[in-house]
C-alpha cells in the first residue's frame, strides 16, 4: 500500500480501496459510533478527515490521541457526505506515532504571532505559518526558475569575507581567537594569529563576488544568507535574511530597472498559479486587500521616477512626515509608502540619487552629484529592490573609494575587473522577506522567517 500525501489524496478523482495517510491530528471529535479525526501532513492548508469506529484495528489506543498526535492510518477513500470536502478516510487501522500530551501549546484557538514566537518550532504546524512556508518554499523554486528562464546562472558568493560591500561596518565578526584571551599587538587585537591572518566577518552582501563572476559568465545572480549587526527592532529589519542577487554585464540602468520590474511580476503571477488556497488564507484572514494589492502591481508599467522629482512630490505633500526630507537625505519608509500608497497609488522605481547617500560602486553621472541607483518601491513594504548600475571606469571607482575613506587594499581584486576588460554592468539586491511580506500581508518580517535572528535573539 501507497503511503500518499494529504494534497495528493484531496486531488483524487476516483475511490482507492487501500491507502495508508499520515500526519498529525488537528482536531478530535467523538460520537456514539464514530470517531472523526482531522488530519494534517503539512502538504497543503485543507484536512482530511478520517472517520474511526470501534471496529478498527487499534481502537483502542484511540484515548491516547489527542490535538497534535502523529497517527498512521490505513482505510478506504470513500466519497464524503459532508459540505466542502470530496473526499474522507474511512479507516480500519490506527497507529499512534507520537503521543501529544495536554501541554501540546498548539490547542485550537487563534494564538498571537507574539506568542508563536517564542515557539517558532512548533508554530509551521498552525494553518498561517504552515502556508507561509509552503510559499516560502514555491517562491524560491520560483526564483531559480525565473532567472534560469532569462538566461543567468546561479552562482555561490562566500559567506565569510573580508570586504564590506556596503561599507556601513555593521557586520558581524568571525573569529577563532581565544575571547578570554585575545592576543594583542600595538594595544589592538592581533588578527595575524587569527584563523585568516586578518580580520573576517559575514557577508552583508554576495553583490562583489556576483559582480566577479558577471564579467566572465555574462548574467548570474546569487540567493543566499546576508547578515547585519545593525541593532535595529523595526518589523523591516533582521540580522540574518536572505538576498536574491542578479548581476548583469553589457547593461545599464534601464535594463536593471526592467529585470527588477519583470521579476517582480513574473513571481507574483508564479505563487498566484501555483499557491492560490494558502494565498487565500492570507487574504482572507491577514490582508483583506492582498490582493488588490498583487493584481495593482501586475496591472500596468511601475512609475519611474528622478530622485530629484521624489524629492519635489515629498515636500508638497499635504501632509506632514516624522522624517524631513530635503534633496541629499534618504527616503525611509514613510516617503517611500507615500510615493506608492498616496501619491501613484502603485510600484514607483526611484533612481538617480545623490552620490552621498549611496555606496562607492555605484556609478557616477555625468552631473558628478548624482549616481546611477535605483530602488523599487511597492506599496505597504516600501523598498523592495535596491541596486545600480557599477561603476566600470577605474580611476573614478578608485577616488570613490578614496572619498569614502575604505581600504584600497581591501578591494584589490575588484579593481582588477576594471583594469582587465572592463564593462558596463548592473545588478540589485531583493531582500526575499520583504518579498514574502509583500505577498502575504504579513506585517513583520519575524513570522516570514523560520527562525528569525534579531538583536538579543538567538533561540532555536
């Protein structure tokens, strides 16, 4: 006998006179004659219902089960009599797996994303997180599949670097020196004895090494881990969160504008096709204009729009903001909501932001003030999106880095991509929770994350 999935067993267009299902029991209800138990595998939102008399094999274990047993069953697929299902178990064996006791946390009610927190490994087993990480699961398929279809290879940036790519100095150090014990030279930390001979620290982002790999083999992009030791506790902001990382050579900002765009509709119309039932969960309990929102950011072009002219629609706005803004400040969140919510009332692109809000890579334009950035910017999240064309012209990238104070020596190699064959290239980041609470509804990025990693919290 087959041993099949809930969603494979729903999807059924025919009776089956023996399976075998497994999964953890949701709910319990007792009659005269029957034992109803709604079954749950994690392989999609809806239940199967099984139907248990006393008659079965192993009926007798039945008073050890209990909301979040893990039960085996084996039985007959018999067309339901009951409203909104096709199909219910009628079982003639029952196997206890595992028992769930009475302090099984997960008893059925509604409980608080606050309080499904602090028991983050249990928590994927309620019906919002269960569909969250079924689209966490479609999404990332989605990514791989999308860029595969536009021609880039996927490629692996190291974790452990040497280099600060946004060279804000919020990263997280690695080490094997004794902490207790650190070795000292001139009064400083001596990183010669240390495991690289010199200081190390987590990637903030894989964008250089993406940008390496870009000048040999055309279009790549990276999607992996990120880290920031930024002590932040805003809903937008984690210390370990994962980055989609497209780079392109032979391309400007307009065509880094049109990938960012394209893909973010090719994914949003993917999950629509492929996650409809646990998207429905979210609109209907979490975002009721969930998907206004999704079906207004694929209806028509994304505004794109000169930092300059944001700036001027910011500081004639009818209201008034917590943050000022003024041309040379960057826009936090409120304006970038504003701009999409407010004002255009869909995605907007910002591009073209002074040089002195924005990294040393990117490209300087003509007017010397400004630089070839852009950020895309959605309703409800505010940036999605953030990247820029590189600068490719060595002696303007070498005074960038010169301006801005950063180790020369540090960045010896990506230098070397201007001095051998340099192109024109660009590239974005997309953080994937931000996109997660963009599709979901959810309000912070802690329940888009399995087990999220912020300042003075390490569990799981």
């Amino acid at each position: 006998m087959k041993n099949l999935r809930v969603a494979d067993i729903l999807l059924s267009e025919a009776e089956v006179e023996s399976l075998v299902v497994q999964g953890w029991v949701r709910t319990k209800r007792e009659s005269k004659e029957f034992v109803f138990l709604e079954i749950n595998d994690g392989s999609c939102l809806k239940n199967l219902q099984a139907i248990v008399d006393a008659g079965a094999v192993g009926f007798e274990h039945m008073d050890r089960i209990g909301t979040g047993a893990a039960v085996s069953l084996t039985g007959t697929l018999v067309e339901s009599p009951g409203q909104g299902q096709k199909w219910e178990l009628k079982a003639r064996e029952l196997k206890v797996l595992g028992e769930a006791d009475a302090t099984y946390p997960l008893q059925k009610k509604r409980h608080t994303d606050e309080y499904l927190r602090t028991i983050a490994h249990l928590r994927p087993r309620t019906n919002k997180f269960g569909a969250l990480n079924r689209i966490r699961a479609e999404l990332s398929y989605g990514v791989h599949q999308f860029f595969r279809e536009q021609g880039f290879f996927n490629v692996h940036a190291p974790i452990i670097t040497g280099s600060d790519c946004e060279g804000a100095g919020e990263m997280f150090q690695v080490t094997t020196l004794d902490l207790s014990n650190v070795p000292k030279k001139n009064g400083k930390a001596d990183f010669d004895q240390d495991f690289f001979g010199k200081e190390a620290s987590l990637t903030v982002s894989g964008q250089l090494a993406a940008e390496n790999l870009a000048c040999a083999l055309g279009r790549v992009y990276t999607f992996g881990p990120t880290f920031r030791a930024e002590n932040s506790n805003t809903p937008k902001h984690a210390a370990e969160f994962w980055m989609i990382e497209p780079e392109m050579a032979f391309a400007g900002l307009s065509d880094n504008m049109d990938l960012g765009e394209s893909c973010i509709k090719w994914l949003i119309t993917h999950l629509m096709d492929h996650c409809r039932d646990d998207l429905e969960l979210f609109g209907n309990f979490v975002d009721k204009g969930l998907f206004a929102t999704l079906d207004n950011i694929l209806a028509k072009p994304f505004i794109r729009l000169p930092y300059a002219e944001a700036v001027t629609i910011l500081k004639s706005a009818s209201r008034t903001f917590e943050f000022p803004v003024d041309f040379g400040t960057d826009l936090q969140t409120e304006h970038e909501r504003y701009l999409t919510e407010d004002h255009f009332k869909q995605p907007v692109i910002v591009f073209d932001y002074p040089k002195e809000i924005k990294a040393f890579y990117m490209r300087l334009n003509d007017d010397d003030k400004t630089v070839g950035a852009m950020d895309v910017l959605v309703p409800r999240i505010g940036e999605l999106i953030g990247g820029s064309a590189r600068e490719e012209r060595l002696d303007v990238l070498e005074r960038r880095i010169e301006e801005l104070g950063l180790p020369k020596e540090d960045y010896w190699w990506y230098l070397d991509l201007r001095r051998f064959g340099s192109v024109p290239h660009a590239g974005f980041g997309m953080g994937f929770e931000r996109l997660l609470m963009l599709v979901t509804g959810i309000a912070n990025i802690r329940d888009v994350i399995p087990f999220p990693r912020t300042p003075r919290h390490l569990e799981f």
